[in-house]
DNA sequence: ACATCATCTGGGAACGTTCCCAGAGTACGA
DNA sequence: TCGTACTCTGGGAACGTTCCCAGATGATGT
C-alpha cells in the first residue's frame, strides 16, 4: 500500500484534451484505518456521525480521509444495511410527448422536493422500448433503489406489475384501472371534465365538441367520460374526435376535424392545453374568432395556457403536488404505515378563450 | 429456512387499498442452489449465462429459481464485480426551465438509446438545490455508476468539478468554460448563429436586434458573440436585451422593449425557439406583420418551430444525436479508449418568419 | 475502596455476490 | 493403456462496508 498516496480512478492525459483512464485501487476504509492509526470501526463511527468517538479520533480520521481520498463505497454499504436511500421514478412516455408535457418536469420536481428532503436519491429511469422495460424491472428489483414512483402508466403496464409482484414499496402518479393494488397520487378526472364542460355550457354554447385524447390512459378517458356526463342528453359522438397523444399537432387536426363535421360548433373541450393551442391555432386560422365565435377550454394549466392568445380558460391540475404526494406515500410505506390513496383538488381557472 | 417458501417482500393488504409492508428475507443465490440441489456457483453460472454447464443444472436452477422467487442482489454484484452497468444523467436546469425545454427530453432519449444498447443503464439525477448538488455528488462517487453524462451545466459547475476529481468517466453535452478537461459533444454555437444573422441579414433587414439569453450558459453566451460577428459594423449594443432563461416569456418581455428602444426594427434573432415564439406574440401583439414588416429566427428547430404562425426559420441542432455522442463518449473512456471532443452539424432551416 | 456507569476503541462476523482453483468425469487419439 | 483435453461442479476467498460485542479507561456515587 502506498504510503501517502492518492486512491483515485488514474487519469491520463494525452494530447489535446482526449483522456484515458487507468483505474487504479480506491481508498477503502482500512486505508483510511492505517493512515489514522485508528481502527475500522471507529472511521465507521465518524463517517456515520455516531456518538462515542473522541475529538482526537475524530479529526484524525477525518483527515486521514482528506489524505488518502478516501469515498465510500455505496455498493458495499447497501449490502450490508439492506437499503440503497435511493427512489426510482420511472418514466414511462411515448417517444414524442417525452417533456414536451410540462406536467412530467412538475411532477419530478415535486417528487424531488420531498425525497430530497428526507435525504432520498431521486433516480429517474425512462423506458423507451420492451428492452428498456425489461432492463429497469430488473434494476428496480436488484435492490438499488428502496422505492418507486411510476408515472405517466398505462392500464397493463408491465412495469406495474413487476413492482407489484417483488413487493417494492411504490406508488402511482394517476391511477390507470387495471394496475396492481398500489397507493396512488391523482386528481378525479371526471369529476374536473364535468366541471369545466358545464362552466363552458354556462356561457350558452349550444354546440359543444371535444378534442380527445390518449384513451388508453385513465386520465384520458376519464376526461372524455366527465365530458360525457356534463353533455347529457346534448352529448354527440359525431362531435368527439380521438388522438392518440396529448399534442399540439391532435389540436390543430381534431380541431379542423371538427370544423369540417359541424361547420357551426361554437364550444370545444380539449383534452389538455397543448392539445387546446393547437385547436386555437386551427380555429382562428379558419378565421373563427376565440371566443367570440367559438369558446375553448383546456385541462392542465400548463405553461401552455398563458402562451395562446386569448389565455386559456382550463383546469388546473397540481402537477407538482402529484409528484411530492406520490413521494411521500413512497416513504410511508418505507416506515411501514399504511399509503392511503390520494385524491387531489383541482380548479376551474377562467380566462378568455371561453 | 422456510422449505419451498417464497421469500420476497411480503406484502400485508389491509382494508380498502392501503397497504403496510413487512420485509421478509429475501432468497438469496444458495436458497436457490439448496432449493436445486446444487451449488452456489453452478447457479452463478447459470445467472450469468456462462458455458460449462448442464442442461439438467440449468434447468434445475430455473426452475429453483421461479420456485424460491429469487433476484439477484445487485449491491453484491456490484461490490465484488466492481461495476454497476449504470450511468448517470445530470440535470442542473433551473426550476423553471426543466422540460419546458424540449431539447432535453430529445438529449435524454438520445442518450438513453445509445445506453440501451450497450446493456447500461441510464439514471437521471436532477440538481435542484445545494442540498441535491452534494447529494449527487456522493452517489455519483459511491460506486453506483460507472460513469456521468451531465447536461445543462453553467461554467464553474461544482458538480463537474466533483466528476473530474474522483475520475468518474465523464462527458458533457457542451462545453462551458471553465470546467474540467472533461470530453465533450457539442455544437459551434458562434458559427450557427453568425450564419443564420448572417441569413437573416440577406433578406435586406436594415435594423436588426437580438434577445439574448442564458449568458451565464456556453450556448448563450456564443450565441451573442455569433450575432455580433455576423453583424460587424451595423452591430449596436442598445439592440441586444438580455433575459436569464430561454422562455417564451423572455421572447415576449424581450420584444416589447427592444420595439420600444427601436420601433423600426426590422428584423429579430431570438436566442432560441421559445423566445421567438414569444417575440413573435409581441410583435402581433402591436401590430407588426411577421415576416412582412419584422423577420424573426430562432435557434433549436424544436417543436416551438412548427407552432409558430408562421412557422420558424431556425438553427437545426441535433439534440438526440448530442445525447447519444455523449453516451457514446463515456462508454469509449469505459473500454479504455480516448474520449475526444466532438463537435456536431447544424443546419439552417429556412420556413417562413423571415 | 469498590461497584456502577458512561465513554471510547478494536475487530470478528455478516451482507450476497463473483472469481478462481481444484478435482471428478468423459472422450479421444496415440 | 495412458496422457491430454474438454466439460462440469463445488466451495474458499474476496469485495468494502456496518453491526455488535467485548474490553479498556475514566468518572461518579456510596
């Protein structure tokens, strides 16, 4: 053992810029041990801030860390304590909507808040393809990480399915029907979509459409339900056309879909912001006047919503409350009280495009 | 031991969803090998996909395998394989901005495919606060991944210093300066925007400004040099705004000052999409005609571009393909390889903003 | 003077893998 | 028949921590 040496992963230099690296030994605790003269366990103590440790032993460990580069290793620390202080969260998105839905930033950073908090690791984990999906089950259940949060689920969602079955501590941001029985983090999408079509028919709208979207999740078709109810007996099926995702692009073409079935509609209800500016774009495009001629409501309150000319009137959904709720029903469970599903508040935010 | 019992975790359903954990032991690999009357490393071998075992062996450990519920432990594969086959993704992006940005989710998934591939796995660590920063810094240490991809980093980024201390194989998607000698893939931000100014300025513009931002950032700073250049002579600093974020909110604030500075402007760079998006509100906001009285460019050709009325003429940049170099970057210094800077394309796309 | 208690330290054992070596069995050619 | 090579299996050792117990030391109270 080299007295007084740096353990690091070796870097060298070459030419301009472009390294390679030599991987030399790491310090392990023992170094830090011998070059403090101390023993073991008692750099353990310090590392862990225990009680018991004399000021003298104290700073000598903590320098014969500085000395040595010492870093502890997680990998063997996890081992033995059987946790990993770690919280995946998995992403699982088609390709295109991947963060272009603020929702999914909010929500991460909400969960970031409150893992962060209680000294967690937020790891995020995407799953972009049935190879992926495969990958992140089996690093889920290797035991990096003590808990999941899944967002963005489908009904079916594999991924569900294999948490549910090794018993990792996990909850869902939404609650798609059909998911093993796990704590969720969600918003009533009916009930919101009942809310804002009756406040739209409120402003006498006698031809009321909908732009829907993403059906094969719970909050799509939960919206298009809530939708449904507040029609009652007005309700159309001709006027409710379907995209598969939660876009600007379904907008534009739901919207001149519509435009096209009943030239004389003079109400949307769009399944989420994006997909209301692209209705927006269509209808004033097609030289509609919003909301004169035509009154539009989304569902979000995303950045969207202020960007569209007139501001958008929708829902506004807590994204970031989902995110930190679905942490915290992550870390009851990891104190082993109950994770009582959650049902969130949402709000009408009235503005001018209705 | 429980004979033929099923060791996970144990889940203890109480009334109505909730749900309390009880941690039992989980099998480990000489469960399996008891279970299959065979040894510890004859199931290794079979874990592993190794030669030189039977077709009985294996599939007596299959079987013993499905039969005991067994996983394997990846803390102890990584302590004694002194590997984790991950690799982690920094995002330090203010609050804000985070996956307002579609050029992230394009560098994640750029990234995340290139990764796959090579059997790791991509975690995603998000920077939100001092207290997340040292966090990160310690797991990025502990052995969990065997090398960083960071995005988004300001000049001086304590993380990267962190990276480059500990020899963690690294790369960045650009190049801020100021950082550690680090690879790195990136785009010339300087010439790109010389080039589109350059554009811009042949369509006969007399009087052209630019809202800058993000010049704390390589990219915004470039940017602004690149506009400079390109503007030589006719260059007047009283029609450069700055804003600390690439948003549609600086492109709309941006815009309305730089009209009130100069009301015969006649042509705008925005430093990126989303800022053009909101000059372009601005600008028919007070009336002015796009491209007819003001031409406008922006910067990313993201998603923003094809939103806008009329479309964007803008900066193609290859954000996917940003991501997947960088992740080609770690995985060559992975395999003893010089990692070299790369530097990639961009293109002008020229619609109908100017 | 002695028992008791708190403080501090050392080091064996365990966590669950993989690695590697030794050894048994079989096949084949000289 | 024997040597050699290949196939297959078992199990000791090691990875780098934390946990825990035993023991030393010093302070305190009776």
């Amino acid at each position: 053992m080299p007295a007084g040496g740096r353990y690091v992963y070796g870097l060298r230099y070459s030419t301009n810029m472009s390294l390679t690296r030599t991987r030399a030994r790491r310090a392990t605790i023992n170094d830090v041990a011998d070059a403090a003269g101390l023993s073991r366990g008692t750099v353990s103590r310090v590392m862990n801030g225990e009680k018991y440790v004399s000021d003298e032993a104290k700073q000598a460990v903590e320098e014969a860390i500085a000395r040595v580069g010492y870093v502890r290793n997680n990998a063997a620390r996890n081992l033995v304590t059987q946790e990993s202080r770690a919280i995946g969260l998995i992403i699982h998105e088609p390709h295109s909507l991947l963060f272009e839905d603020p929702n999914i930033g909010s929500i991460l950073l909400g969960a970031n808040e409150v893992l962060s908090k209680a000294d967690y690791q937020l790891v995020s984990l995407i799953i972009d393809s049935d190879r992926d999906s495969r990958r992140v089950a089996d690093y889920l259940r290797g035991g990096l990480v003590d808990g999941a949060v899944i967002i963005s689920a489908r009904a079916s969602d594999p991924i569900a399915a294999a948490i549910a079955d090794i018993g990792l501590p996990a909850a869902f941001v939404g609650h798609p029907e059909g998911t093993p029985a796990l704590p969720y983090a969600a918003i009533d999408n009916v009930e919101a979509a009942r809310n804002i079509t009756g406040r739209l028919l409120q402003t006498g709208r006698k031809q009321v459409g909908m732009i829907a979207s993403a059906l094969d999740r719970d909050s799509g078709k939960d919206r298009l339900a809530g939708f449904q109810a507040a029609m009652g007996s007005r309700f159309d099926p001709n006027l409710v056309v379907e995209y598969p995702l939660y876009t600007y692009a379904a907008g534009l073409e739901g919207m001149q879909e519509l435009l096209r079935r009943a030239p004389h509609l003079d109400g949307v209800f769009a399944a989420s912001d994006a997909v209301a500016a692209g209705a927006m774009t269509a209808l004033q495009e097609a030289g509609r006047r919003v909301p004169e001629d035509v009154g539009v409501v989304g569902f979000d309150d995303s950045s969207w919503a202020l960007r569209c000319r007139p501001q958008l009137s929708t829902v506004r959904q807590p994204a970031d409350l989902l995110g930190s709720t679905a942490a915290e029903l992550v870390l009851a469970q990891l104190q082993g009280l109950p994770g009582t599903p959650r049902v969130l508040e949402t709000t009408i935010i009235w503005r001018g495009s209705a």
